[in-house]
C-alpha cells in the first residue's frame, strides 16, 4: 500500500472515496461542508435519513453520483475534541470500511483530538489503514488480496505538511513492521523452521547494504557453550539457527539496540508435552522473533538513522529420544548450570544463551520479546503486553512508547524477594519457579543472564495472537518497538 500526505481540494480530489468525520450533532468538517457544498447539499440530505449510528465509530459509506470523489464513508466521531482512544477507534472502523476499495482519502485530520497533535493523528491513520490492508492468502486458493492499494491523508495547508508526512511516515512504518510479523506468524510451522527464519535474515541482508547477517548453526552454538540453547534443539531434526542481522544506519560510534526474539517455530512442550487442543496455535511461538523480523524490515525501508542488532533464537521444541528430560541439568553459554524441571519453559532456556550471546554487539539497551508464559495471559489478558526492567528509565520510555503507538505495555514486579523461587539443589537454578507469579519467575530467570547491560522482557504470550474466529498473528509489539527506537532519541 503506498501512502501520502497532500494540501487536498476536496471538491476537486479524485477518490474512490472521501473518508469524512460527523460529529453528535450530525455537523460535518469543514472538508465535508465544502463537498456537501459541490455535491448540492446532498451529504447533508443522506445524514437526514438517520442511517449513520450515533455510536462513535459507525459508519456508513454511500456512492455520489456528483463530484470527483465516487463515494463517502461517513464516520461518527461524538463530542469533541475526542479522547485518543476514541480517535484510533474511528480510524480502525473507517479503514476496515475501505478495504475493498482500490483507494481513499481521509479527512480524519480535521477531527479535534484531546492531548494530541496532528502527526499522531496522522500516525494512527496511517497504522490504521496499513494493518486493515493485510490479508493472510498464501495458501487460499481461490482468496484475493485486499484491493486497497493507495491511502491519502488530508492536509488542510502547507503549514502542516511535514508534521503530517511525518506522522504518516512513522504510522505506515509501523504498519509495514507488524504485517510482516503478522505473515512469519500466520505462517505454518512445517514451512517455517528455523531454516526459513535464517533465510530470511539472509534475503534482507542482500536487499539492503547497511545490514548484515550472520548465521550460526548448531556446530558453532555448542562450540559457543550454548548448553541451554541446544538443550531444546536437540529434540527436534530441524536444525536449529542463532540468527543476527546488524543494521548500522547511526552514527558508527553509536552503541546499538539490540533485539532479541525468541523464535521457537514450534513448541509441542518435548516430553512435558502440552494438551492437544489449540497446539495447532503453538505456531505462533515464534511471533517473538516474528517482531525482530518486522522491525528490521521496517528499518531498513526507512533507512532509520539508528544501530540496530535483531537477534533471533529459533529452534522447535520436539518430543523425540533426543530431548532433554525434567531433571536434566544443562550448562548455558554464561557458564551458569540449570536444572530442567518442565521442558515446557523452553523459551527462556534459548533465550538465555541468546541474551548473553547479545553481550558481543557492546549494546545500550538489550529488550527481549518472547510468547513465554501464560501466566502472562492470566494476570495481563489479551491486552497488555507484559514489561519487566532493570531500569526504571527504560521501563518508562517503552511505557511511554507503547501508550503513543496503542501498544500498551504494563510493568510487572522484577523484585528480589521472587529469585528464590529458582533455587535448586542440583545447579545454579531451576527454569521453572512453580505456579506462582509464573510470568514473575520466567522473567527473573532472564534477569540473571542481563546483568552486565541495561535489559527488558516483553511478555507478549497475551498480545502476539488471537484465538477463535478472527484468528492470526497480531503483529504486536512492532508498533511499540518502532516507536521506542525511533522516537527515544
């Protein structure tokens, strides 16, 4: 889909259609009077008839049979100025309504909104439409694509101009970054392996001469020490891959950002097997590095002025003679000895070789993304992404980060008095810290392994998908790690 920012004529803009705001009291914007104006006042007439809801967020699309916008949705917006919340909900519902056409342009910039300016208006339009374009049809023989294929925003003069481009730059970005997690997510877990994770991370690296990625198999991790890793790895016949793809768009003295994603294609639980209903939902164990995937991706079509590493664990966690056994104690890359007590809580066991391995890159912020636990699930539901820190300004920021981009993150304990609950008799700790504060004690187990650099978990076991009807991949947390890493400088 391509995007643009543009000072528009309404009465002269050719459109398939003009995406218009009406507020509680049926009154139009003043784009919406002009075209109401053109058109002989027959916008006004088609509100009379009362077919819009009064909810806000309704809407309503007719065709015009005067002017050169062939049709418009009308969008109710209620009292202004609207709340934040209450604007993405207008900019979701008025995208969705537009995808099966082949283009539109929004007038939702108009809209008076509390506490934000026009380039976020313009960012939340842009991630609006970018995310209600992606359709998953790789393997539907007979599906098409959504059609929508060129999105506008309003621009009233030239004053606005780049806050506007900005904004809708940042918001297409971030679209682009979560459609590209959403498609590796969706993706079934006999295509996507390991293998396929590592060549896409090599694709990318062709296309794009400021990133570059490095590869390593499992040879080289048990060379590296990479006990805990290939503890889960061993299991499967897919072999496993330590995926790096490095994009250097900073300053070359700048240290980098580093992701890291847990990229688990599979997990069937090993010999902790999990119950057969929904592990067909075990695909989206990987959405994790999915994120680091889309993030990068993003990146470099922005050619974003920052350092960036995107390090992926992927692996499948297999129950084969091979696999690891509860009571296994295996040595990780940090030399610290872990006691496998469920072979279930298989993340953090990749994702703390991983994070040590993330060391080499000389970081400023390491940030981890991983389906870890649902006990995240159960303390968070589906809404709130998990945050854990060991630094209260870096907790703050993707806070922060998550509330502009509508990604919301909440910060989880990551005290002391919770590390005990690791203990064990036999090596330096356990993986696993018992049913209670689960989501706690997987990350304090991560903490151990990010000592030596500024570090956060995001638990997204509750945000990276969704079950039922609508299922699929949801992309998140891209459009927070967007956010973070190009709007914390």
């Amino acid at each position: 889909m391509q995007f643009f920012a543009k000072v528009t004529d309404i009465s002269k803009q050719r459109s398939a259609c003009a995406i218009l705001a009406v507020n509680d009291k049926d009154q139009l914007t003043d784009s919406g009077n002009a075209l109401d104006k053109a058109s002989n006042g027959s916008l006004g007439k088609l509100l009379k008839r009362g077919d819009l809801g009064k909810a806000a967020g309704s809407t309503l699309l007719v065709s015009l049979l005067e002017g050169d916008a062939e049709r418009v949705l009308f969008v109710r917006t209620g009292k202004a100025p609207v709340s934040q919340a209450e604007f993405r909900k207008l900019a979701n519902a008025s995208a969705k309504a537009v995808t099966s056409l082949k283009d539109a342009t929004s007038y939702l910039t108009e809209v008076a909104v509390r506490d934000a300016d026009i380039e976020w208006q313009a960012q939340q339009l842009a991630l609006a439409a970018g995310l209600a374009g992606y359709k998953f049809t790789r393997f539907l023989s007979d599906a098409k694509p959504n059609p929508l294929a060129k999105f506008t925003l309003h621009v009233s003069d030239k004053k606005q101009q780049k806050a506007v481009q900005a904004g809708t730059d940042l918001g297409s970005a971030q679209a682009l970054g979560s459609n590209i997690a959403r498609e590796l997510g969706n993706l079934p877990g006999n295509l996507c392996t390991p293998t396929y994770l590592a060549n896409e991370a090599k694709a990318l690296a062709k296309k794009h001469p400021k990133l570059t990625t490095t590869v390593l198999d499992n040879k080289k991790m048990e060379a590296l020490g990479m006990g805990a890793f290939m503890s889960v790895a061993k299991g499967s016949d897919e072999p496993a891959a330590m995926i790096a793809m490095q994009y250097k768009g900073g300053k070359a003295n700048d240290k980098p950002i580093v992701l890291v994603g847990k990229g688990i294609t599979f997990d069937t639980g090993g010999i902790s097997i999990k119950p057969g209903l929904q592990m067909d939902e075990m695909k989206f164990d990987m959405c994790g590095a999915a994120s680091v995937f889309g993030v990068m991706n993003a990146l470099v079509e922005m050619n974003a002025p920052v350092n960036v590493v995107g390090v992926v664990a992927a692996a499948e966690n297999m129950p084969s003679g091979r696999a690891s056994k509860p009571g296994d104690i295996v040595t990780s890359m940090s030399g610290k000895t872990i006691e496998i007590l469920n072979t279930d809580a298989e993340g953090r066991l990749v994702l703390c070789d991983a994070l040590t391995w993330a060391g080499k890159f000389k970081p400023s912020v390491v940030i981890d993304i991983a389906t870890l636990t649902g006990a995240c699930v159960i303390a968070l539901g589906n809404h709130a992404t998990g945050l854990y820190a060991n630094q209260d300004q870096l907790a703050n920021d993707l806070i922060a980060a998550g509330e502009t981009a509508g990604d919301r993150a909440w910060r989880m304990p990551l005290w002391d008095e919770y590390q005990p609950m690791l203990n064990s008799n036999f090596a330096d700790l356990q993986n696993i810290g018992g049913r209670e504060a689960g989501s706690v004690t997987a990350a304090c187990f991560l903490s151990r392994f990010a000592e030596e650099y500024t570090w956060a978990h995001l638990d997204i076991a509750g945000s990276a998908w969704i079950s039922g009807a609508a299922k699929g991949a949801t992309g998140r947390p891209v459009p927070l790690l967007l956010q973070y890493i190009l709007k914390s400088k």
